[in-house]
DNA sequence: GATGAATGAGACTTCATTCAT
DNA sequence: AATGAATGAAGTCTCATTCAT
C-alpha cells in the first residue's frame, strides 16, 4: 500500500468576498488573453472590484495569479487522491494520474497554459508554493514507478526520474498546442496510447 | 533513403556590425537574467552601440530575441543534418537526434532557456519563422517514425506523432531544471537512457 | 514678577484607550522612520488597535502627530513654568530656558526631530494649536527679554525679537545634528556656552 | 589671507534642453506649493517636456529638486566668493556673510523654503551633493570664527562651532516667517543687527 | 550607418480614509 | 467602543519605440 502523497491537507487561507471576486475576474481574462497583458485595471473591473485589493491580498499582480493556479491545482490533487484509492498497484495507478493528468488540462485549457506555458517564464514561480506542489506531485510519481520496481513489475535498470521525466513530458508535449492554438485537447483514448508507449515501449517485438 | 529535412536552404540576413553586436549583447546578458527584465537599453550599452539600431536592424526587441534564436537554430540543424549523413536506419537516427539534442541544451543554457521556457510564453513565437524551424524539426522525428514503422522495426498500432511527443517531450522535461536552477546539464549516458525507455518501454518482461 | 506664561490652562481632551495605545505606538514608530513613512496601517498594528480609531479619535493621520506633539509640550511647558518660579531675573531666567529647553531636545530625540525638521515641512502645522503653543513659547522668551530690557540688565538698541532669533535659532541649529543623525545631543555645558555667547552680547556695560 | 573655501570648482553637468525645462518648471510650481504636493505629472506638463526625461535627467523627483537646489547654491557660493574678495578680516567677513545670506534668502523665498523648511525633513537630503556643499559653508564660517580668534578679534573661550551656530541658527530663525507665512524677508538693517548681536557678544574686550 | 533626445502609454503600487456592522 | 472590508485617487516610475540630424 503506497504511503500517502504529499500534498495532502493542504488547503488555502479564506479570503473575503473581494478576493475571491478577482480570481474569478483572472481566470475568466485568462481565456481571452495572456497574463503578461492583464493589467490590474483591467483585472478589478472585470472583478467589480477594488485594484487594491490585489495588493491586500494577494500581496502581487503574479500572488494572485499563483492564488487561482494553487486552487486548482489543489482541487485536481484531491480528486486525484480519491480515484488512487479505488486502484490498486503501481502500473494501474500510474496509468490512471496519466489519464487524469491529461484530462485536467483537456478540462480546463486556461489552467493548461498558464502551467504549461505562462508560468515557467516567471523566475519566481519555482520558489512558490504552488511549485512546491507541483515537486510532490512529480515526487509521488516517482515513488508509484519505485513502487512498480519493487514489486517486480517495472525494469529497474533506468532511473526512476527519467521514467517520470518521459511520462510528465510526453504528456505536457502533447496537452500543448490546446493552449498554443487555442485547440481543444481531445483526451479520448491519448492518455491511454502514451502510457501504453512508455510501458510497453516502441519497438516491435 | 530519407528525403532531406525541411529546414535546408534556410539562411539569415546579413546584419552589419551595429546589427552583431546586438545580438552578442542580447546573449550575453540573457545569461544572468530573464528576457522579460532584459532593457532594451541595457542590450544597447552592453552591445556599445546605440538603442535604435535594434529597431533598424531587427524591426523589434523580440526580432531581436528571434535573429539570436534562429542563428544559434540553424547551426545546429545544420550540424544535425550532417551527423545523420552517416548513420542509416530510423531507430538509429532517432537515437542520434535525441542525443544531439540533449547536447544542444547542454552546451547552451541560454539557449535551453530561451527555448524552453522564454519564448513559449509569447503568443507571436507560433506565427514566427523561428518557431517554421522548430516545426520542421518535430515533423522531421515523425517521418522517421514512420519510416522506422514502414521497415518494421517500430510499432505501428500507435500514432507517429504521439511517439514523437514522448521522445521529445521525455527530453525537454529532462533538460528544463538545467535552465531553471542554473545547474549543469549532464548529457552523459542520459540520452542513451531516455531513448532506451522511449524504444524499450519500462515493462520487465 | 513676570506675568504668567499664556500656555496655561491648555490642557488635553480625554481619549479612551485606544486612543492612548495609537499615541503610543506612533512614538514608537517615529523612533525608528519619519513621520511621512509611518503608514496608518502600521500604526495602528503596532498598536494593535484598529485603523478606523485614529479618524474616530485625531481627525487625521496628522491629528494623531500633533496630538502627540502638543501632549509632549504641555509637559514640557509645565515643568518649565515649575522651575521659573525659583528663579528671579530676566537674563537668570532666560539662562534657564536655554537650558531645559536643550535638555528637552536631548532628552527625546524623536520629539526633538518632530519639532525641528517634520512639521515644520507641513502647512497645515502654522494654524494648529501645537504652534499655538509654541508661538507662545517664542513670546514668553520675547517678553523675558523686554523686561531685561527695562530692568537695565539688557541692551535695547536692538529689537527683543531679534535677540530672541538668535538665542532659539542657536540653541535650534545646535541640537539639529542630534535627530539628523541619530546622534545623541549631549546637554552638558552646550546651552549656557550658547547663552553665554548670546547673553555677553547683549548684556550692557 | 584666508584659505580659498571649499566650493570652488563645483560645477553642474550640463543637461539637454528638456532637462532645464524641467528645473525651471519645478522652480515655478514651488513658488505656489510645497515640494510634496507637486506630481511628477504637473511639473512636466509646466515644462511642456516629456515626464520620463525627470528619470532620465535627474533620476528621481527628488533628483530634480537637489539640481534646483545645487544649482541655486552654486550661484550663491560664486557671488559670495567674488564678494569677500574685497573684505579683509574675519570680523568683516563673517558679517558679510550674513548679510549676503539673508540677502540670499531674501531674494528667492522658494530656495528659503525649500533650504530652511522643505529639504531637511527627507533623510536622504543629508546623503546629498547639496548638503556636501552647505556643510562646506558651515565648515567656511567655523574657520572664519578661527582665523578671528587667532587674530585676537575673537574671543577663544567658547567653542568656534558654537559660535557659527548661533549665527547661522538665528539668521535661520530669523528669515524662517518668511517661506512659512509668505512673507517678505525685510534684509534691510536685520543682518547687522543679527550680526550685532552675536559679534559684540564673541569680541573679546 | 549611427546617434542623442524625446515620448506615450500605462503598469504596478500605495495609502489615507470611509462605511457598514 | 471597535472592527474588517473596501475604496478612490494618485503617484512614481519604466520601457519600448520613434524621430530628427
């Protein structure tokens, strides 16, 4: 049985109506625009409400941003929690972050670019609390594929990294053109032909 | 035989002095900060040369990001093209691909950066030439995907370009926290490790 | 014997606590940073009181300084008027006044830097009932100086608003480096060779 | 013969067009406001120059009013100069000062303000080039004071510190009702008479 | 081919202050 | 008597970019 993952408990600190106001006012910018050409006006109107709130806070036009990307994330974590339980074994459960993993971005394409593309940009951004998430979440990755190991279920003459590294990166390199091109993700039978690709491998046999 | 890769035949401008100083500047400086925070004053001292020359010459701050870009692009694709004119076979030119490209990123953090980080941010980068290249460069895997399907040796119950997403995908994701963290990239036996999954898959059997 | 000094019966309106704790911590503040970058939100958590209070109590961000002031003066204007009723003679009283009134710069350099540098800075201060005070503080030392004047001990061929400029002033630029600099003004024997200069100028012989 | 003073050799560097515009303007808008409530938006559209040359010329707001201030100064420092050229003995040199000093002020009550109310209540005026400059003229009038009393015209028993403070402390005091209440300075007999009275207060008899 | 100067536009941010509870 | 929340109004400053020479 796998120790729990580290993201759990986590949960944000309430704010008042206002604040909640101008995350949602972000993320509906977010459909139409990038976040380097979101201004705080532009952001407050959208809200109905006060610029400075932003600052309150939010402490930063970029802590707001990180508000509304922890919460997500936060919510697809637990949601990924729940549907670990009901699977057992590391292959089976590594299949199943793969597919939700994609579906997350398929659902919410916003959310997609601003992890796959927008945020990485921003030196800050690997020092937040939300990038600390993100590292546990790639953690326990790892830690399903040594689990798989142990069992006698996955080779064990690569590195555990490197397997995550091609999971999470074959995953983020085909979610991203849905941002890019403002494309829809179809997350059919994707997740299920990638995981399938790293597990069994390309070659024919 | 394969046919030649797309990006042949591709050359840049000639620039005068004023023009090469720039974008020696623009690389040097992109070495301790971000593009974003990168002045175009500050390019202008570092290069000695004077502000308005990047408007002269390179139409724009970011046409100036894109002429290093594609220089240092277009060198390694020529470099590319001539490695691959001694090896045959599909699988083993993928493995060579993969493995230039590791190097790539490995040489010049800079360039990693730029690529996988800085410029995915900027919607222009997807109508630019630079990213035509980039475009021609993963149409280039997919075709010897498919050339290794047509020999047999690869798999053909999966898509090409999904194949190519996880070997290029696998790749950037092992390569980004080199320009993130300003640590070294190591392309030892990496490629060779990251290929061996991609081809082999991590099933024991 | 010297009409009574014209500040007395002035005393100070009741504040509930709250009003108290904010006085407090604004002089504490005003310890460490300048009244201008003192904000009304650190006042009033340094105080742990509410923001609002300070409009409910002082009117005004700059009420509370003054409130702070003019209760700083007023003690000190009480303790003077105490130790003048020992003291006979104009030039005798003068003599004391330079002196406490250097102690009382001495001795709170945060009070010492209010009255000499930032309030002086701002207009609304020449019609507040602190400089009411301190008008009549000026006038006190005028009227000192007349009655020298007619009891023969000092010249009168020149203004007594003149000779009250250059005691204050002396004594004023004298203890400026204090809050300036943070440095301590050492009260020793300064004020009477301060006086002693002043006064053997002006004595008649 | 007294050491050349201290200042000689100051000159400003020279600024393009839009940068005197800018000083002007400043100069114009203090003559109604104190620095505080003049915006970086008012002085430049005084000037009809661009807001963002007060950054590029000065650095800072504040920038502009230390050039405003330096420049003045400057001027002040050259004439006094050539005027005591002509004035032999301390005790004549020092009186001059005073005068022309109270002239000075006298003449331009927006420099009075700014000098005696507005500059000292910044700390970083005291860090400033200006304030190299008038500690430079403090340090010219202490060593006046020594040259008299090595001349036997003044006497050595209080320290020449002292001394310049009460001077220049009650002509301060004494021109300070000018800027504060917009007032004119009367400079006609009141420096002699200031003078007067510190003087035959420090001559030896 | 190059330069110094100027500019427009707006970004983020800060605060004193008010109000409803 | 006190509080949490919200707000308006500016304010300083930064930059990419243009132009005249």
């Amino acid at each position: 049985m796998p120790e729990s993952p580290g993201w759990r408990g986590l949960s944000e600190a309430s704010v008042p109506e206002g604040g909640r106001k101008l995350k949602k006012a972000l993320k509906t910018l977010l459909r139409k625009e990038d976040f380097g050409s979101i201004t705080t006006a532009k952001i407050a109107k959208t809200a109905g409400a006060n610029e400075a709130l932003i600052y309150r806070y939010f402490g930063d036009k970029r802590g707001l941003l990180h508000a509304v990307l922890k919460e997500s994330l936060l919510r697809y974590l637990a949601d990924l929690e729940k549907s670990l339980e009901n699977v057992e074994g590391a292959i089976d459960r590594l299949k199943l972050v793969a597919k939700l993993n994609i579906q997350y971005y398929a659902k919410d394409r916003v959310i997609a670019r601003i992890f796959l593309l927008e945020v990485r940009n921003y030196p800050g951004y690997f020092e937040s609390e939300t990038y600390e998430l993100v590292k546990d979440y790639g953690r326990y990755m790892s830690r399903l594929v040594k689990e798989g190991m142990d069992a006698g279920e996955i080779r064990n003459d690569v590195s555990s990294g490197h397997i995550r590294d091609v999971l999470l990166g074959g995953l983020e390199h085909f979610c991203m053109p849905g941002p890019i091109f403002n494309r829809k993700i179809s997350p059919g039978s994707d997740a299920e032909e990638l995981t399938k690709i790293v597990l069994d491998g390309i070659l024919k046999r």
